[in-house]
C-alpha cells in the first residue's frame, strides 16, 4: 500500500481556527455596523428635512407665490431620535423665496438629537438652509 503524500482538502483544524477567526472578527464588526447604521438613519433623516426645506423655496421662486411647508409627525423619519426640535411646524417661503418666521428672527434650527449624536439644520431668512457641522454653536 502506497503511502498518500498529496492530500487535498483542509483538516477539521485548520476549518476551526479558521471558523475562530471569522467570530472573533463578527464580534468586533457587529457593534461598529450598529453604530454606523444609527448614524447613517440620523444623517440621511437630516437630509430629508434639508431636501423638503431647499424644494419649498425653489417652488415659491418657480412658482411666484408663497409656499408653506408643515413638519409633523407624518414625515415618516426612520431614526430613534429622543428629541426633534421642529422650526414653530411650519415655515412659509415668499415668491422671492425669503423664509417667514412670523417673528424677528433671522434664522431658525432644526434640531435632531438620537442616541449617535446631535445634527441640526439651519434655515436663514434670506432662505437658505443648510446642515451645521458636528459640534457648531451658531444655533445655541
């Protein structure tokens, strides 16, 4: 009988360490894609604030007449946020696509706070809207 010298295959070893090594590597993964996917939700509900907020301006400008833009609870925000600050719900765009606030102030903040951070979307009288970066005071 001829001794076998050219095996194929792998030992139920080296499946093992192998099977080891990819829960170990899951175990680290798994918290970080928790966080990435919170922060992702938080990111891309900002934006949609942002986008609703940049379309009502751009149709009172096409539109040559005011629109008004509502925030409710029917927005449909997928993120697990523990405290949403809406501008007074409502905000109407001039034809010229300036912001009224119904007030004196020149900007207000849209604020979203979840348990990956705090993100806040700013929209000026002249009508602009942006997101503030992480860790800005210009709506404190």
């Amino acid at each position: 009988m001829k001794p076998v010298t050219n095996q194929r295959g792998f030992t139920l070893i080296e499946i093992i360490i192998a099977m080891a090594i990819f829960a170990i590597l899951a175990a680290i993964a798994v918290p970080n894609f928790n966080v990435w996917r919170q922060n992702s939700q938080l990111r891309s509900d900002v934006r949609l604030i942002l986008g609703a907020l940049q379309q009502a301006r751009v149709e009172a400008i096409t539109r040559n007449q005011p629109v008004t833009i509502t925030f409710d609870n029917s927005w449909g925000l997928k993120g697990d946020f523990t405290n949403i600050q809406f501008i007074d719900e409502k905000v109407t765009f001039s034809a010229r696509g300036f912001a009224d606030f119904f007030g004196s102030d020149d900007k207000k903040c849209v604020s979203f706070t979840s348990s990956a951070g705090t993100r806040t979307v700013i929209l000026k009288a002249a009508g602009h809207a942006s997101i503030l970066p992480v860790g800005s005071t210009e709506c404190d």
